[in-house]
C-alpha cells in the first residue's frame, strides 16, 4: 500500500459508481499518477464526469474503495480530504456580486481555525494564486464582469489558493474558445511543471489532451478500455475502439506530440 502511494496520488480500487439502480461504472481499478497530469477522455455519457465525482468524493462509491494517498478516502475527516485535493466541477456557478478575491479566498477554508478570518499565510495563498494565474490585475473585479477565460482562471485561483498537492478539473475548457482553451491549459501545464501539482482533467478535445497531458485514461460504456501516454492512446486503433472513430493521426511539428489531424465515422 506504501508502495502504491508513492506512485499514485489517488486510485480506485473495484470501484462500482451510478444513481440508485443506475449503474454507471460497473468495476473499475483506476490510478492518477503522482506528479503528472492525467486527461480521461471517452464520448459522452461513457461515466468521465461520474469517475471524478467518485474519486473526489463528491459521489459516493457503492462498492471498492477510492484510495487518497494509500488511505481509504471515506473514512477521512471532510477538511483533511479537502487540504489534500481540490475539484473544479463543471460550470462552476458563484454568488452574485462576488470580487475575483473574494471568491479565491473561499479556497482557505480547510485552513481556517477559530472565527475563520483570514490570516497572514492565507493572504500570501490568496495573492500567490492571483499572481501566478494572472488575475492580480482582476483582483477588486465582480466575477460577473469577466470574459470566460478570466472567470475560468479565477475559479482555477481559487483551487490553488486551497493548496492541495492534487487538483481535478471537471471539463474546464468548455464553452471557451481556442485561444482561452489554450490559456487555461498552459496555466495548468505550469502549476503541474513549475508548482509541482498533480492534476487531473476530463476533457474532449484529444488533440488538446495529447498536446498537454502525461498520461491519459480512454473510457467508453463505465470501463477503461486504454491508458497510457499521449502516444500509446493517440492511435487509430484506440480512437476506432473508444469513439467509432476512423481517425488520421500524424505528428505536431511544434509539440512532437501527436495529433489527429482528419477523422471520419466508421462504417460497419
């Protein structure tokens, strides 16, 4: 279990997840790598979203065992769960009228003693996460007043101000356009290089996922068909077998990373 832990920041063991009598993911053994950033793709309704609900607690599991560190996640106080990982839902939704800063501060309330006030060290995690996703500038502004990509970063702020060594980011680049798409996921390849963070992201684009992720999980009907790194599941074989998809796959002469450039669907 030692061993386990130090390679994986979170894993479930035989985990069976779903709503009542719905069974979502059946069985499923799943790790998230320590250390690295890990993309879950699979068409939609294939359980994505399920699976990080489960593994952050969120959802609870009906049968296995989610693991945090080697320690079963359910039997673990809810603020010590919450100094070790931190999840951005998708779509996340603030009260009206709430400052960037405002809300980045709700990120310290696992640390929080007493009456709750902000203390020095929560004022240097507060202006740390503004400085380093760029929002500083955006501090006093109504969350409100921003463009998708700022209110996306001040949401991801947030999670960092909370800092846990572990992030889980549910869809965060929906409803963004390319070059937004591309802010937030360079941010996120930033925290992982430069702040050390161990994150992990449901995402649709693939070649995004290839572009920015060290390892990747493939699902398709509740079950892990692939896992593996950028080029292991970034084939046409793996792309026929999650998606249906027929897909042309080449090298990205700026990243060395695989993309896939045309796709079709297959015929039977």
């Amino acid at each position: 279990m030692k061993d386990e832990a130090q390679q994986f920041s979170l894993q479930g063991e035989g985990i069976s997840v779903g709503y009542q009598q719905n069974i979502i993911i059946p069985k499923m053994d799943v790790q998230i790598p320590k250390g690295k950033i890990t993309s879950i793709i699979g068409p939609n309704g294939c359980g994505k979203s399920t699976l990080l609900k489960a593994l952050s607690r969120m959802m609870p599991v009906q049968s296995g065992a989610v693991l945090l560190d080697g320690q079963a996640i359910a039997t673990l106080p809810t603020v010590e769960v919450a100094r070790k990982m931190a999840i951005l839902p998708q779509s996340p939704q603030a009260p009206g009228g709430l400052t960037v800063e405002e809300l980045v501060s709700y990120g310290r309330y696992p640390h929080q003693k007493g009456f709750g006030k902000l203390n020095e060290e929560d004022h240097r995690a507060i202006a740390w996460a503004l400085e380093i996703t760029h929002m500083a500038e955006f501090a006093q502004r109504g969350i409100d007043a921003l463009s998708g990509g700022q209110r996306q970063r001040a949401w991801i702020a947030m999670a960092l101000a909370q800092d846990t060594p572990l992030i889980l980011l549910d869809e965060p680049t929906t409803y963004l356009d390319m070059a937004h798409q591309l802010e937030v996921l360079e941010l996120l390849k930033e925290l992982n290089t430069n702040a050390h963070k161990t994150i992990a992201l449901v995402i649709h684009d693939l070649n995004l996922a290839a572009r920015f992720s060290d390892w990747m999980i493939a699902m398709r009907k509740g079950e892990v068909l692939y896992r593996g790194t950028p080029k292991e599941i970034m084939t046409n074989q793996v792309l026929r077998d999650v998606f249906s998809l027929d897909a042309y796959i080449a090298q990205d002469p700026w990243t060395g990373r695989p993309i896939c450039m045309t796709y079709r669907l297959c015929r039977k």
